[in-house]
C-alpha cells in the first residue's frame, strides 16, 4: 500500500470527522473544530474549504470572540439534498420529502383498501415519482428513498413477512434499486419509529428505550444502550407475535394467542362492533368517551390493560429507561396510558414509577417517516468514508 493511498484515506477519515463535528455542533467555528478533533488548524481550514466547495456546509455570519477576530461560524446545508421516506401501512402509505436536517417539506397519504401486492407498489412507485417531480433543485438531489414496512424485514430488504399486510418474501429494496436506481432502505416500521423518537422526538435523552407501535397490529422499537437493536438478522422487535394467551385465538402470523390479537386498534374496533358500535373508528370511540360513554370507557381500559401485560414483559426483559407509545393508537392516551400504568405497577418486579417514564410519541403520526429519514441521511455522510475504506489495499 502507498504511502500517498495512506495519506488519501487518513484525510477522508479527517474530513468525515470534521463535517460529523459541524453536523452534531453547528454553529460552530473552525478553531472550535480544531479544539473538539485535535486536529490542526491549517488542516481543519483546508478540508472545511472543500466541503463549503461540494456544498455540503455553508458560512453564517459570525460567532463570540476569545480576544481576537471574531470567528465565522459554520453551518450543515441541509438544502444540499432530500430524502424520500415512506411508511407504509396496512391501510394507507404516508410519503414525506425532507432536507438532511429532518425537516418535512413535502407531505402526501394515499389511502388504500385492497393491500394485494400488485396495487400497493403503485401507489408507492406513484407517491416516490411524485417526491422526486416536486422536490427542489438542490446539490445532490434525492439521496436516498426509505420504507418503513409492519412486518419481518430482513438485513437484505426483503420483507420476509408482512403479517397484517398478507405479504411473504417480497424483495422490496431490490424493486426499488432496480427502479431508481438510489440508496435504498428497507426497515421495518417500528425500528424505524423508535429511532425517529431517539432522534427528533420526546426519546432524545434515553438510552434505553422501548418504542411500542399500536395500530391494525403491534410492532416494537428497541433502543438500547443508545442504539437500534435489531438482533441477528433484523428481526428483533416483533413482540406483537408473543404469545399471551397459549391457547388463543389464531393470529394471521400463524401462531395463536399473540398480544396484538388482544392490544391493538384491530382488536379494538372488533370488540367494538361486539359492544354494538356501528362502524366505530378510534376517533369516533374517543368521543364517544369524552360523552361519558361507559361501554366505550371501559373498552379503552381493557385494551390498555392488555397493552400493559406486554409492556410489563418488556420491562422486564430489557429493563428501559422510557416507553414510548406510538402510531394510530397514541391519540387515546387519556383512556389508555393510566390503564397501562396501572397493569404496570401491578406486575412489574421490583417496578418504580420514576425508574420507567411511559410516553406517548412527540412526532405523532410522522416517528417512521422521521426515523426513515434519519437512517437515510447518516447513510449519505457515510457512502463516500466506507466506499474508500472498502477499497483500500
């Protein structure tokens, strides 16, 4: 190996470090970098040169002096490039376009009832076509398309089961690469939900942090030691498969007894129609509650109660330090948190109520589309430092 390829990957380690450092603490001066790198000056000059060159960073006028010249700050050019971030649902696909910083720009829903294979792709492929047409001129253009997907998802994209969907081994990211030919993530929706709340929302300072997705089924996010856990082959999280009742009904999974069958908005709206809702919908249920509705009341108790018997067995499996509650669920947080509290503080071992903080998400309805995001903008920082290192000899 040449001395001169060694200098070469030693400058872009450098400058990964260097624009990492303007990322995670802009504003921020030069001399600054320097200190926080322990790398010199005239190199931390050089190579911020070149990325206000490839538009990566911008100026922004000037920070506090130290004694001296008051020190131009630096700033991310988050209009440098977008991402394109999709969750896909069980009913409807939520596609959003935004700038490397996370920000939302473009916002579009496309609700659907047949979930046949064949007719989800093109909405998804129309939704990506309409992302790319509308998204503004920028350095980079589009750097990368992201789906969030409610189901087993393997460290290779594929969506080796979509449960709630009826889908098995469908290979997602290759149907992408070959279209558009970008970087492309595959992830499933509740990893990607739990790292849009470690990111952006109310997780930011936990560590240890259990995303919980309750909609048609259930899927789980797990943050631990600061980072998304997804076991040997991507398949960690699906706690909405375990089994509660052994002899339960019989999941769409295949096994019978799953939490979700009990847990989640599904579950929900069937014991609704039970109860003589007609057509009832979690909003429609809500109200029916803020009316002093007993029947709708005490529906939203016991799917919270059953909520909290998984949560409680994830408490004590992972020992967390925050629960998020997350997806089309979290909007009957007054009817169901003080249930799941409550089944918590029954069954939890050795539980404290300020050891484990159960929220609902900060994001709302965009935690996966935010989470998407982030995982395809860390991947665009990080392509051009691994391809070098890939290839050096």
């Amino acid at each position: 190996m040449s001395q001169t390829w060694n200098q070469h990957v030693v400058k872009k380690e450098n400058k990964a470090l260097v624009l990492d450092t303007i990322i995670k603490r802009a504003p921020i001066s030069r001399a600054t970098i320097a200190q926080i790198t322990g790398l010199n000056k005239g190199t931390v000059s050089s190579l911020v040169s070149e990325l206000l060159d490839e538009k990566l960073i911008n100026e922004s006028g000037t920070g506090e002096s130290s004694g001296g010249r008051r020190p131009v700050m630096l700033l991310l050019n988050e209009k440098a490039g977008y991402t394109i971030s999709i969750d896909l649902g069980v009913t409807q696909i939520l596609a959003v376009l935004t700038d490397l910083r996370g920000t939302i720009i473009i916002e579009k829903v496309q609700q659907f009832e047949n979930d046949n294979l064949d007719v989800v792709q093109t909405h998804l492929y129309n939704l990506i076509d309409y992302m790319i047409t509308h998204a503004p001129t920028s350095e980079y253009g589009i750097v990368g398309i992201g789906v969030g997907v409610p189901g087993v998802i393997t460290t290779e994209g594929e969506i080796l089961l979509a449960p709630n969907l009826g889908w098995k081994k469908v290979p997602l990211k290759q149907m992408l690469v070959d279209r558009y030919k970008l970087p492309i993530i595959i992830e499933n929706e509740a990893n990607a939900g739990a790292y849009g709340e470690k990111m952006y929302g109310v997780g930011q300072l936990s560590n240890e942090l259990i995303y919980a997705s309750v909609s048609i089924g259930i899927g789980v996010g797990l943050i631990l030691d600061g980072n998304l856990y997804k076991g040997l082959r991507g398949f960690s999280g699906e706690i909405g498969h375990m089994t509660i009742e052994k002899d339960g009904r019989v999941c769409r999974c295949g096994n019978k007894g799953c939490w979700e069958l009990y847990a989640s908005e599904k579950a929900l709206l069937e014991q609704a129609k039970e109860l003589g809702f007609t057509h009832p919908t979690i909003t429609s249920l809500i109200e029916a509650c803020e009316n002093g509705n007993e029947k709708a009341i005490r529906l939203f108790e016991k799917i919270g109660d059953y909520l909290g018997v998984g949560i409680t067995n994830i408490i004590h499996i992972f020992n967390p330090e925050q629960v998020i509650i997350g997806n089309s669920m979290q909007i009957a947080d007054a009817y169901i948190i003080p249930a799941i509290k409550k089944r918590i503080e029954q069954n939890a071992i050795g539980f404290n109520k300020d050891d484990v903080h159960i929220h609902v998400a900060k994001l709302k309805h965009h935690s996966t589309v935010l989470g998407i995001a982030a995982f395809t903008i860390e991947n665009f920082y990080l392509t051009n430092r691994e391809s070098i290192i890939a290839t050096t000899e």
